[in-house]
C-alpha cells in the first residue's frame, strides 16, 4: 500500500525528465482514494475502464489519454457526466501521462515498439511540444518491408497495414505512435524511409508517397497499449502494490 500523494510524486519523477507543454494536463487529474493498494492502466480514461477498473477494486486508474485536455473542462454533461460520476462512486483516482509516455527511452511506447520489432534505437527525433517524443532506427545494411510488416503484425498488431514507397526496402524506420503520421517528412529528413505508426490519413498519403517514405500503420489503440504496460510492470516490480490491465480496444 502507499499514499497517493507518495505514489503520484514516483510516478512524476519517472517522467520528470520528458515534461513539456502537453496538450494534455499530465499527473493526477482526479482525486479518489487516499491509500492505494491496488493500479488499474489502459490506454483510454473511457467509461468502460473507469468502469471495469472500479469493478476490479482499484484505487487509481494510470492512462496515456486522461480526462483533462488544454484549459480543461467548462461543463461536465453528457460523457464527461458519466465518466465523473463512475470515477466518484468508485472513490477512483486518475493520473494520466500523454507526451512524456511518448518519449520515455526505456518504457515509452516507442522505444518499447522499436524493441519489439527487434530494432537497435539510433536517436529520437520528432520534437512536439518541446519534446522528442519518436525514435529512429538505421540498419546497416537494407531490410526488406515484408519483413518489417511481419515482425509488426507479429508483435503489434495482426492487422498492421504497409504502403510501400522505397521499392521494398527500408534503410531505417522511425517509431511515431498513435495518430503519429504527421512525422512524415521529419522521418526524411532525418534519414529513416519507413515509418511505423498507428494511424495512416488520407491527407499524408501523397506527400509520404513523394518522399518515399514507406509506412506501416499497425492501430492507434495497439501501438500506444505499449508505454502503459511497460510502466505497469515497472510499478509491478518496484512498488509494494497489485497492478491490472484492462484492455478497451477500438480497433483503429
């Protein structure tokens, strides 16, 4: 067990050295419990965590996309409503860390994505918001896209998609997750001609395909699942607490 004050402070100073100008308002968001026994982590403060999370007894809820956004909330109606109300009557607190669980060298969701594709990190790069929050990865000699598509659906999503710009070869791929294809001419110009992220927009496709930037999209939900349950199993290990994960996948 620990104080939430105490719990919060471990979980910030994981992070202290990635802060910047989030659009999310990172830390604890609301308040519930005063003791923690036990964690719940998701990748969403939807209701249906929120929800399952206060089922399976938890104390506080960690997420990477929390409740507060920006200047934060004017009214609390409709979602918001229901979300608050799960939240309270389960006496549920919910920290969220956005960005810096991005960026974090060990246990963010890039550096965690590289790993399980078996990928030696170069460099980050991909600054947002004062922050590089992606990472690189250049191979010595060049890999072949189908090899990379299988290890991504292999190890991330079954139903990871590639476009293939470079002839079938990659000379370095870059991890950006999540809604991550804005990095498309950042991977160029910092030498990788693949791309691994979550979502693909219609609106990158010609400046990707223009660039020769091949690009893999394996999921928003399941390439940013990856930094949450890294720091769950880092909570697990370093801290007297129970942990549990709650899966909400959206399939996008």
């Amino acid at each position: 067990m620990m104080k939430l004050n105490e719990l919060c402070n471990w979980l910030q100073d994981i992070f202290a050295d990635y802060s910047c100008e989030d659009y999310s308002n990172n830390g604890l968001q609301v308040e519930g419990a005063s003791d923690v026994r036990k964690v719940a982590f998701a990748v969403d403060a939807c209701l249906d965590t929120i929800v399952k999370a206060g089922i399976q007894g938890a104390d506080m809820l960690v997420v990477h996309h929390g409740l507060s956004w920006g200047d934060g909330f004017k009214r609390l109606t409709g979602v918001d409503a229901a979300r608050f109300r799960a939240l309270f009557a389960s006496n549920l607190s919910l920290f969220a860390m956005h960005l810096p669980l991005d960026a974090h060298k060990e246990i963010g969701n890039n550096a965690v994505l590289a790993q399980r594709m078996g990928c030696k990190v170069t460099r980050t790069f991909c600054k947002c918001r004062g922050v590089e929050i992606g990472t690189i990865c250049k191979f010595e000699a060049p890999v072949s896209l189908t090899e990379l598509l299988s290890k991504a659906r292999w190890q991330i999503s079954s139903t990871a998609k590639l476009t293939d710009n470079s002839q079938g070869v990659a000379n370095g791929v870059a991890f950006v997750s999540g809604g991550g294809d804005f990095a498309i001419e950042m991977c160029k110009e910092a030498g990788a001609d693949c791309l691994v992220t979550g979502e693909f927009m219609h609106q990158r496709w010609h400046a990707a395909h223009e660039l020769g930037v091949s690009v893999i999209s394996a999921g928003h939900y399941d390439t940013e699942n990856t930094g949450v349950r890294a720091l769950m199993a880092k909570v697990k290990a370093e801290l007297p607490l129970e942990t549990a994960f709650i899966e909400a996948p959206t399939g996008l």
